[in-house]
C-alpha cells in the first residue's frame, strides 16, 4: 500500500521523507492556504522533495479553466498529479488531461458511483473521503468496500483508489484490509501509527534490566 501525506508544510514532508514513508503528496486549495505560501513555489518545493505524484488542485470550475490550470500545474515539475473536483466539468478535464499523459486525481468523492465515473475518465488516482462522511453519520468504509470490489470486476479501469479525510489509524488499517492502493495521512495520524503502549513500556522494562547487566554492547 502506498503512503501519501495530506499537507501542504513542507517541513513536514522533508521530515516525514527523511524516514523514507513516502510515496507521494496530496494537497488542496484548503492545505496551500494553511501554509500561507504562493501555490506554485510550494507545489515546486515538495516535488524536489517526494519524486512520487504531488497532487495539485485546480480552482476553476468550468472546463477551459481546469484545462488551462491543469496544464500549468503539470508544468512545475513531471510528477504532479493534477486534481480535479468530480464534476461534469471535472471529469471532462480528467479525460483530456489523461489523454495528454497527465497524472490525474479525481478528488471530492462520495459514492460509488461516481468512482465508476472517474474510472471511465481514466483518472490515474480517485478520492473518495472517508472521514467526511463519517462526520455525517454515514459510513465512509463501506465507500471504499464498494469502490474496491467494483473496480475488481472491470480490470480496463487502472484507476487507483486513493483514500482521502482519513482521520485515525483506523480508517488505514481497514483501507489496506480492504487492498485500497493508496492511503492519504494528515501528518499527525501518519505518526500515530508508531505508536503502542506496550511498545513504550516493553522498551522501557528492557533498558531497565539492560542497566542492570552493567554491560555496554560496543
Ligand atoms: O485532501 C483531501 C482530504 O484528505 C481532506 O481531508 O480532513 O479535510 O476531510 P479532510
């Protein structure tokens, strides 16, 4: 399963690269205004640093201005992956871009069907949003059980099922139960994973009773 990271910080990402747990970068209009930074200078830093697809969002909504916008992301570096909203205009836009070799990231996903959608645009990734629907009590995993099960039966579609809003560890360990190809982690929940109790106190009863040896293995 491959690991990409929800943020736009970039030192963040050259930290997280730096334990070499990164297979790519999603960002969104949301993420690059957080980082109060002009997009593409940020969109051009995290490239230099994960050589996976960066995904950069468009802002235009009708189709000329997703195609023009998308063209112009995909010129700041070779592996940005150009995101769009799954929108009539959207999925037009995927087409084409894909159709030029464009990477291309069908992003705002909420049901099954519009995954099927996004397949036939010949989306390289899709993003469905668990934690969003979740938050409005409906359940995001069993988007991802659908969209994965689906794109099983119809081995034309190469599309990739990107998981997207993940919130907790959870929302991970069963997008890689269910074979998702892609996890997209907030920073936070990324190091969350490293982290068990027993872990910590196992470690900490080891070093004691090692203390207590008196030895050093060097
Ligand atoms: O980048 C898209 C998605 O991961 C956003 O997550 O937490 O804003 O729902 P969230």
């Amino acid at each position: 399963m491959k690991f990409f990271v929800d943020t736009a910080d970039v030192s963040e990402i050259r930290s997280l690269a730096g334990m070499g747990l990164l297979d790519g970068v999603t960002t969104n209009p949301s993420l690059i205004a957080k980082s109060g930074r002009r997009m593409s200078e940020v969109i051009a830093e995290i490239c230099d640093i994960v050589p996976g697809p960066v995904s950069a969002e468009v802002t235009a909504t009708d189709l000329e201005g997703m195609l023009k916008e998308g063209r112009y992301l995909r010129g700041i570096a070779p592996n940005v992956a150009v995101k769009v909203p799954l929108t009539e205009a959207g999925l037009s836009a995927c087409r084409a871009l894909a159709a030029e070799g464009t990477m291309v990231n069908v992003t705002l996903c909420f049901s099954a069907v519009q995954a099927i959608l996004a397949g036939k645009a010949g989306a390289t990734f899709v993003s469905p949003f668990v934690g969003r629907l979740d938050d409005i009590g409906q359940e995001g995993m069993q988007l991802i059980r659908d969209i994965v099960q689906i794109y099983r039966h119809y081995p034309s579609i190469r599309t990739e099922v990107l998981v997207a809003s993940i919130r907790n560890p959870v929302h991970l360990l069963e997008s890689a139960k269910l074979g998702a190809h892609v996890a997209t982690l907030p920073p936070a929940v990324l190091k969350q994973l490293f982290k068990h109790p027993l872990t910590d106190r196992g470690l900490e009863a080891f070093l004691a009773d090692w203390a207590k040896t008196g030895q050093s293995i060097l």
